[in-house]
C-alpha cells in the first residue's frame, strides 16, 4: 500500500468545531456593498460581457442557465473555455486560479498532457465506447484493487449517485437488513432515498423537494462525530427490520466541511461489526485526493464497500463505481457465473465503463501514483491554508480555515455548520431562515474572489492540485487579501 498521504497534519476536530460555532454566534461579515457594487460594474460589467450574453441566451433554453450546480454563481455564470493546469481561461480571456479543480477530480491538475494522448490514441482507434468489454476496464479495475485492501473486486458505472444506490441494494442483499443510516449533512448524490439530511444535519426530508415522504421510511440519519447517537439507531433497528449499512463520508460531511475526530471512522467500523452493518465509504472525493489508498487507508480501517468517484475517470466522463469485499461484490455480478448462485442486484449503465472513461482514469491514476501528486496536492493545500489563517488573523475576521491535504475550507459565514434540532421545533424556521442569509452572502464573497481571478467551490471550499507551485499559491494569497480588504461586519436591515 502506498502510505504517501496529501494529509501531513490532521485538523483538531474539536478546535475546529469551536471555532465554526463562534462563527456562526457573531454577527455576519461580508465584502462591503460598494465593493461588491464595484466588482459587478468594473470586473463583470465591463470584462465578462461575451460570458454575460451567452447565459442571457443560455437562460432560454437551459433551466438557470447551466447544465451544472457547480456552474452557478453571482452575479451571472462565467463561461470557460480553456483548462491547463492551475488555470482557467473564460469566454472573454480572462485568466484564474482554478480552486474548484471540476469539483475536485482533476488532483494533477487540468488536462493534462500525459492522460490527453492516451485518450486522443484511443479517440483515433477505438473511439469513446462501443458496449462491449475494452481491455482498460481490467486495467483500471486492477489498478484500484491494488492500492485499496478492501476492494477485491471493483464494477464502473457512470457517477458516484449512481455507485452510492448500488451499494444500498447490495447491502440489503447481503445483509437481509433494512434500514440505512447516513451520516447527517453528508452528500451521497442525489438519488431519492439519499435526499434525506443532506448538508444540514437534521434536516431529514426538508431539503428533498420532489421526494415522497414514504421514500425514507427506511432511512435515518445521526448527528455527525457522535458515536453515541450513532448507536442508538442501530440499537433503535434491530427491532425494525435492522440496519443494512451506515454511509459516511470518511473526512466529514460534504467533504469535511464539518470535520470529524481522526478516531472516528474506527468508532464506526467498530459499531456495525457489533450491529452486523456493511460499513459504505463514500470516497467520491477522498479517493485518490488523500492517497492512493484513499482516506481508509489514511485511518487504517477496513469498510465493506466502497464509492468511487471524480478521479477514477481523471475528469473525463463516466466517473463512478463501487468496489469492495468479494463476498459483497458478488452480487454486482453483470456476467453469467455458475458458481456464484444469488441474486443480483438490480442495476445497469449503458454508458459505465466506456473504453474513453476507463482509458483516462487508468492513465490519470498511473500519473498521480508517478508523481506523487497526492501528497504535492496536500502541500499546496496546507500552504493556501497557512496563508489565509495569516490573513484573516491580519483583518481581524471571524472567518475559519482549515484543510485535510489538498481539501480546503474556508468558511466566511459558517452557512453550513447550523443544524436542526427537531426536539425545539420553534427554531427550524429561524435555522433555516439564517442558512439562506448566509448563502447569498457566501455567493457575495464568491464573486468577489472570481473578481480577483480565483474559482472557488461556493466560496467556501477550495481544491489545491499537483499543477500549483508555492509561487501560484503566494500570488493566490495577494488576491484573497484584496478582498479581505473590502469586507466588514454586514448591516443590520
């Protein structure tokens, strides 16, 4: 196993935890209205004219817009054109630092070349996909069996919502268990019954708009950190149809924005071995980024199935899959097996594994294997961090940053570490009355870092690739202390 990890400190959950509490207990600070004003006018306004014109057409026949969540942000979505590297290039030529990384997959950084003339080769001779069984699927599958040793076997499909609904089904298979237990705030796609609690802890189905309520009757969600209520559920299941699986996201919810404690996947694993639950990582975006024996090598634990995302296509489309245990896995079975006599789990994908998705996540793994690029990644992201605990001590601001290697946060109005707590149903209003204040201003604060030419996830996460050099990452840091310079408590209306 290869024990280069992008993690050279962990975060003290704990201090983290006090800190995003006080952040959210003081009043709310944000770019001033006349620098914002002055962003829309000088730097939108007048420089990204060609973007603002194709999204007033694209707004025509595209529901907001743009085809992505990722792609939406204030005053108007920015039009890219051109990848390489560290960089982004817009519709008008203008240049930025690229910290949303296409929501983090690209850990080499952008288009690389080494992977792009593997895919052209195979572009040339092949072409993107033809149905049938290409050799890169074998290479690709053996490469990731062979940094994670939980995963014996490994089955590609389209998109990590995809891998995270196909996991629940072969837990319930192989377990005759019912319930599933998902860490509160966490993020495992978008399927129906993985709607439930997602970014706000507590929130159950108030964020699932579409989704009948009788979808989650066998869903539950406990507060993240607390093994404690975590045991409850289980010992809560036992006597209704038990519980199949517990999913979390082994950093933290929605990729460590609320962190947890370094001992805690241990606690977990511990309790669904004592409850007879499949334990799920969802490793979307921890695979590849904290090492190649992703985050469960980092915390040295052993989880039955596994949830690939982002990198195992190396941001080529495709981008999903699930592996594990051979005696879960078996029921993924897509061929005829004679000597492997259960049911299958329902599933299919017409375009999972195409020979373009497996050629480029081979390649792109090889590469960061190479390269290190894992542990590069993670340097840059303890240096972005450094550097803005150093500004935001400098403007004497309530902000919070922290990171876990090359996954970064930054947190200016904590919008995501309120929760619900359903025993004082009178609060839920105001919780979820402040979450959408902070929101908009946490787009604010977007803009003005996309002013200053640096894509951030949110404004509030930020992913550092093997492509930056301390002298980009400095350069980034002159920028965010342009707009720390322009921010101050917001008034009160």
């Amino acid at each position: 196993m290869d024990t280069r990890f992008a993690i050279s400190k962990y975060p003290d959950a704990e201090a983290v935890t006090r800190q995003l509490d006080a952040l959210i207990a003081k009043p709310i600070y944000t770019i001033k209205p006349d620098a914002l004003a002055a962003y829309e006018k000088d730097y939108f306004g007048e420089k990204c004219q060609k973007s603002k014109a194709m999204i007033d057409e694209a707004r025509q026949i595209i529901p907001g817009g743009v085809q992505h969540n990722l792609a939406f942000n204030y005053p108007f979505p920015l039009v890219f054109t051109k990848a390489e590297g560290a960089y982004l290039y817009d519709l008008d030529g203008n240049k930025y630092y690229d910290f949303l990384q296409a929501g983090g997959p690209t850990v080499l950084g952008s288009n690389p070349i080494e992977v792009r003339e593997q895919v052209i080769d195979l572009l040339n001779t092949c072409g993107p996909s033809t149905g049938l069984f290409h050799e890169f699927e074998y290479k690709l599958a053996k490469k990731i069996a062979d940094n994670f040793e939980t995963v014996d076997m490994f089955r590609m499909l389209g998109s990590g919502t995809e891998a995270c609904m196909a996991a629940i089904r072969v837990a319930r298979l192989a377990t005759k268990n019912k319930n599933i237990i998902k860490m509160g705030g966490a993020y495992h796609g978008w399927s129906d019954q993985l709607g439930y609690g997602i970014r706000v802890p507590g929130s159950k189905f108030t964020q699932a708009h579409g989704v009948p309520m009788h979808i989650f009757s066998n869903t539950q969600e406990f507060f993240p950190n607390d093994l404690d209520d975590l045991e409850k559920k289980l010992k809560l299941n036992m006597a209704r149809g038990g519980t199949a699986a517990v999913m979390i996201e082994p950093v933290g919810p929605e990729s460590g924005t609320r962190p947890v404690d370094f001992d805690f996947n241990k606690g977990v694993e511990r309790l669904c071995r004592k409850y007879g639950a499949l334990l799920i990582f969802d490793e979307v975006v921890t695979a590849f980024r904290i090492g190649m024996a992703g985050a469960q090598g980092y915390f040295g634990v052993s989880p039955d199935l596994t949830i690939f995302g982002k990198v195992v296509a190396g941001g080529y489309p495709g981008a999903g899959g699930i592996g594990g245990k051979r005696e879960y896995m078996k029921y993924l079975g897509a061929g005829l097996d004679g000597a492997t006599k259960v049911k299958k789990a329902f599933m299919g994908g017409t375009m999972a594994a195409t020979p373009i998705s497996c050629v480029a996540g081979y390649y792109t793994l090889s590469e960061i294997e190479r390269t290190n690029a894992c542990q590069v990644a993670g340097q840059m992201g303890d240096r972005i961090t450094a550097g803005l605990q150093e500004l935001i001590k400098k403007h004497n601001l309530p902000f919070v940053a922290f990171n876990q290697g090359s996954i970064c946060h930054l947190e200016t109005v904590g919008t995501m570490h309120f929760a619900i707590n359903w025993k004082k149903p009178w609060e839920i209003p105001a919780v979820l009355s402040a979450t959408s204040e902070r929101k908009k201003e946490m787009e604010h604060m977007g803009a003005a870092y996309m002013a200053e030419g640096l894509v951030t996830l949110a404004g509030s996460r930020l992913y550092t690739s093997a492509a930056y050099t301390p002298e980009m990452i400095d350069d980034a840091l002159t920028r965010f202390d342009k707009v720390f310079a322009n921010v101050a408590k917001k008034k009160e209306n």
